[in-house]
C-alpha cells in the first residue's frame, strides 16, 4: 500500500506546503503517482503562482527493526 504526498513551494509563502492524498492509500505504486501527478495538475491550475513541486509515494507497510 502507498501513500501520495506533494510539497509545492509558492512565490510569496514562507514555508512549503504539504499536501497529503486523501483518497488513498493505493494498492501500487504507478497507482498512487498517477495520484500524485492529479494532486499537482490540480493545485498548478489554481491562482498562487508555483515555483516547485515535488511529488513522493510512501509505502505504508509496517518494518521491525531490531538494534
């Protein structure tokens, strides 16, 4: 299972924004960043003037790990 995260960088903002995907978790990864590219082509189309955009798919599976 994935997760879709975006961090988009807007001319004028002091921070990043971090936008988290809603309508996952997705079963696959190509999956999930035809999510991520949704995300983007949805946030570009509005009004705040975006400088960067960085997309990431997170596995969500569980790890032990033993030290």
């Amino acid at each position: 299972m994935f997760k879709a995260i975006v961090v988009i960088t807007v001319l004028g903002f002091p921070s990043p924004i971090q936008l988290d995907d809603e309508k996952g978790p997705y079963e696959d990864l190509p999956e999930c960043w035809v999510r991520a590219a949704k995300m983007i082509k949805d946030f570009v189309a509005g009004p705040m003037p975006v400088m960067s955009v960085n997309s990431v798919c997170i596995s969500l599976k569980s790890t032990n790990i033993n030290h």
